[in-house]
C-alpha cells in the first residue's frame, strides 16, 4: 500500500522503499515513549505516517525545482543584495555540510550526484542499510546545522522584507 501511495504521487520503487523504512524508524521511535498509545489500526498508523513523509519529501522537491529555476537567471537581472544573499547561503550550507562527519558527507554528495543507495553501498564498501539510515541522518543533521547557523536567521528576515517590499 506505501508503494502504491507513493508511486501514484509521482515516486518510485526505490522512493516508497525509503519512505516505508523511514516510516519504520519513526514508529520504533514512538513506540520506546513510554505514553504512546496507539488508537488506531497499525496498518493505518503506518500509512498517515509514510504519506507525511511523501508528502514533505514532494515539498523538497518542489523547493529544489524552484531554487533550480531562481538560478536560471541572468547575472544581469540579479541585483547586488540577491548576489550576496546567494552567496551568504551557500557559505552557510558549506559550513553546515563541512561539519558532518566524513561518512555522511561521501554518502550525500554521491547521492547528490545522482547514485542510488544500492550503488552507494556498493562504491563506499557499506551495507545498503547502512547507506539509507545514515543519508538521513545526515540530511537531518545538515539542516540542522544550516537552521542554527547565526546568518541563518538573518536572512530568512531579509528575505521576508525583499517579499514584502513595494515596487514602483
């Protein structure tokens, strides 16, 4: 029933296998709090939770697809204060990615790079398990470290100001 849900949502075998194992691992999760208390069916339980997680991992996407086509701009139509903010994220993402370990930064850039979990594993000399888990370890962890990097907050307030400013 994950796969279905998340192939019909525009995924893939291998999507619904990460987000079925990711729904997993927060069930474990919930399950060692002590006030847990399922009210509801297992099955049903399981899905609310991967369609969640389907449904924010369609968000980053989305998020990505727009970044992608921002950058489609001309240098020309940039202005200054657009240039350095773009500039202040990146270096706050390489700061952020520069201190997570080494295994989860080989994992996400080959990730980044298109490799799938499996060719992963097999390229750094780990178990396919190994790979899916600790890649969202890292995600977590790099954003993580973005969200609480000291410029972070400063330009989510620039840019809620640059929404907000009136043309004429």
């Amino acid at each position: 029933m994950i796969k279905y849900m998340v192939t019909h949502m525009g995924g893939n075998y291998e999507d619904a296998k990460d987000i079925f194992q990711e729904g997993l691992m927060i069930i474990l999760e919930k399950i060692d709090n002590r006030e847990f208390a399922l009210t509801c069916k297992f099955r049903t339980f399981l899905y609310c939770i991967c369609e969640n997680l389907w449904k924010a991992v369609l968000l980053k996407r989305q998020t990505v697809a727009n970044y992608l086509q921002k950058r489609v701009e001309t240098e020309e139509e940039k202005d200054f204060s657009e240039q350095m903010d773009d500039d202040l994220h990146r270096e706050i993402f390489r700061k952020a990615f520069d201190m997570l370990d080494s295994a989860g930064k080989k994992i996400l850039k080959l990730y980044w790079e298109g490799f799938s979990p499996q060719e992963i594993a097999v390229k750094l000399n780990y178990t396919y398990g190994y790979v899916r888990k600790k890649k969202s370890e890292a995600q977590a962890e790099l954003v993580e470290k973005v969200k609480q990097h000291p410029d972070y907050r400063s330009l989510k307030i620039s840019e809620e100001i640059s929404k907000n400013r009136v043309v004429c």
